[in-house]
C-alpha cells in the first residue's frame, strides 16, 4: 500500500484526518503507527473538533516538523527551515482546496451542531472532501521529500 491508501485507510477505519496523514509517514520516521495515531489524536476536526487549521493539513505538519525541525543537536537556523517548508505547504493545499480552515472546507458547517452534522453526512463531505484532503496533505508532503535530501 503506499501512503495516500494507508492514509484513507486509516480514515476509513474512523481516525482523524491528522491521525491518517501523520500515520501514513511515521514508520519510515522510526515512530510506530500507535505513537503516530496516538500523538496526532488531538489534532482532529480541525484542532480538537474546533474546526481551526484542518486535520490533514496539521497532520502533515507533523511529518515537516519530524523531517525539517529543529531538535536538540541541530542548529538555530533549522527552525527557519521548518517555518519554510510548512509555508509551502500551506500554499500548495490552500491553493488546491481554497483554505486550510476546518469548516471552510466543509462549507461553513459545524461539526458540533447536531444538524449540521447531519448536513455534512446527507452531503458526503467526509467520505469525499475529507478524503481528497487527506490525499493532497499526503501528496503534497511526499512532493516536498522528493525535492530535497530528506528520507
């Protein structure tokens, strides 16, 4: 399986979408896909279903910050590194889907109200937008390693 169907995989097995994408990268990054589910569990419906910054988009934020960070042996500089990389892909999903923005995405609706909720099901949005958004995280991540020394 490569990467955008273990991501929609793991959607598809009822775990966010920062879950699915973060998942899809983190044995190649020494992590298990338990620590990888685990750590971006809060991350979901756009920041703990507050419909911010868009779970697929923060879950390949995790991957740049796993790739490009700054940790403890590396130098100042590196932070600058990672605040490039994530505005590239900020610009790419943005540019490919309209926003970063949770309920942006899923036109204006509300993940807490109940019946907007129901609207969102009726509508397919999140077997078909939240999909597709999964899937352009992931491939926009993957663009972003083949294009530098990284993995």
């Amino acid at each position: 399986m490569n990467r955008k169907e273990t991501a929609t995989s793991y959607y598809a097995d009822a775990f966010a979408c920062s879950q699915a994408v973060f998942a899809a990268f983190g044995k190649e990054m020494g992590l298990t896909a338990d620590q990888c589910l685990k750590i971006g569990s809060a991350f979901g419906g756009g920041m703990a279903r507050k419909q911010l910054t868009c779970g697929a988009v923060t879950g390949a934020m995790m991957v740049v910050g796993l790739l490009y960070g700054r940790g403890l042996c590396d130098e100042v500089s590196q932070k600058e590194i990672t605040y490039e990389k994530t505005n590239e892909l900020f610009k790419e999903f943005q540019s490919r889907n309209g926003s970063l923005n949770c309920r942006d995405l899923l036109q204006g609706l509300n993940l807490n109200d109940p019946e907007e909720l129901m609207k969102i099901q009726e509508l397919g949005l999140f077997k078909s937008s939240c999909v597709k958004y999964i899937q352009d995280a992931v491939v926009i991540v993957e663009g972003m390693i083949k294009g530098s020394d990284v993995t």
